[in-house]
C-alpha cells in the first residue's frame, strides 16, 4: 500500500495544503488539497472518496473535482456520513455550484454512498471500517485495508479519549491529527482537536491494548506552529520509544 499526503494542514498558504490523503492511486481519504496536488490524469484515475466529515477544510475540493469528472464524462463515488451529504448538497445547490447530484439526469456525476460507524465496506477494492471519532462535529475515522492485509487508519479530526478507537483498529501505520501545541491544550480540549501532550496519552493507552505502537504521522497542523509542534512530537517519539513523524505535502508512505 503506497499513501501520499496531499495535504497535511488545517490552513493553506503556497507551502501548505488542506487535509487529503491517497492511497495508491485511487482511494481519496478527505478532500481538502485535492485539486491542486493532482494532475487531470491523476484525478481521472480516482475510483472513490472517503469523507471523514463536513467541515470546510476536509470537503472543499469535491465540488471542483467532481467539476473535472464531469467533464471527463466520468462519474465520482463519495463515501460518507449523512451530515455530510448534507454539505455538499449545499454547496452543489445549483446557485453556488452545479448540483452534480442530478447532473446530468441520465448518470449523475455524484453519487452519494452513506456510511454508518462500526460498517465496513468495500470500497475501490479496499476493505474500509468506519469508526466514530470525538470532534466538534459527528466524524469518523477509516481504517483501509488492502487485499494483502496491509492497514492504515486516519482519524480525520479528533480530540482526546479514542479508547473505543482502538478496541475496533490494528493498523501498521497511524495518520492522526494534531493541530495545535501543547500551549493550546485548554482550546484545543474545547474544540475536540489533538495537541502533543493529547498524542502521548492516547498512545499509551493504544500500547497498553495492543501491546505495540504503529509508525505515526501526524497531519492538520496548523502551519503557524509547525516547528513547535515538530519538537513537541519529538520528545513525545523520544519517551515512548517510537517512530512519530509530522507529514508534509508530497511525502510518500509505503506499509
């Protein structure tokens, strides 16, 4: 299984890019900084996108995706909750953007399949369980895994207390948000994102279950504290005795 990270930040700027995550090829985990990390060919050769939830920045490239399949006279299937079929009805309303959920009438481009926690589906010849995760907002985490066995989970946005989390996951590899530094953690706890500190905890209680740790990337930092967040994750790697890498655009993943 071959990941790339599209896009590893809650904000944009030329260096950085909105949430999104493919896995070899053709499986999108979140839609952030989709359109311009992908060539026309390479959005072309996507057979399905994973929504963890609805907020802006993990949605914001499927109306202009889903612009470019349409005009390729490609369909795209989009996997996600209810609340989040709601978003995109809303932006594809036919006033804001074409509402590729009946365009055209024939064969719409967008076709909607809903997801429920604890489900796994097939999904583009992967093996996807979708778990609830703690936001602001109902979000889920998807756990892929390839017809060789090789497992992934992204979390998408979550606070701390993913307890429940790993009783359903075994993954090799762990992409897992952590947003802010440890001096945010009172704001960060409000708004049921992951700092550092939060990190530490819940792979300990991951390790204590398991009896391992995964290789851990850590995605949705916000750019303006990026090397603090990097040290922060540093000496977290350090006491556990494990491998915790902040992602970046571009970087490439192999399990």
């Amino acid at each position: 299984m071959r990941i790339r990270l599209l896009g590893a930040h809650n904000c944009e700027s030329a260096s950085a890019r909105l949430p999104g995550i493919l896995i070899d090829n053709t499986l999108l985990l979140d839609a952030g900084g989709v359109t311009s990390g992908l060539s026309l060919k390479e959005q072309e050769a996507l057979k399905a996108v994973c929504l963890t939830h609805q907020h802006y920045d993990h949605i914001r490239d499927v109306p202009v995706l889903t612009m470019n399949r349409h005009i390729m006279g490609k369909s795209l299937d989009v996997y996600s909750t209810t609340s989040v079929r709601d978003a995109l009805a809303y932006l594809l309303n036919g006033a804001l953007y074409p509402n590729f959920f009946e365009r055209p009438p024939e064969n719409p481009t967008l076709k909607f399949n809903t997801l429920q926690a604890g489900q796994t589906k097939q999904v583009a010849g992967y093996s996807v369980l979708t778990v609830q995760v703690g936001h602001s907002v109902p979000s889920v985490g998807f756990q892929v895994t390839s017809k060789n066995g090789r497992t992934m989970f992204y979390t998408g946005d979550t606070g701390p207390g993913l307890s429940d989390c790993w009783q359903q996951t075994s993954p090799q590899l762990l992409i897992i948000e952590v947003t802010t530094s440890n001096k945010y953690e009172e704001s960060s706890r409000k708004a049921r994102h992951m700092t550092p500190a939060f990190l530490k905890e819940e792979l300990v209680s991951f390790r204590e279950l398991k009896g391992y740790l995964p290789r851990v990337i850590a995605v949705h930092m916000n750019p303006t504290m990026e090397n603090e967040i990097a040290a922060e994750l540093t000496a977290v790697a350090g006491e556990l005795g494990c491998s915790i890498t902040p992602g970046r655009e571009g970087m490439e993943l192999d399990i």
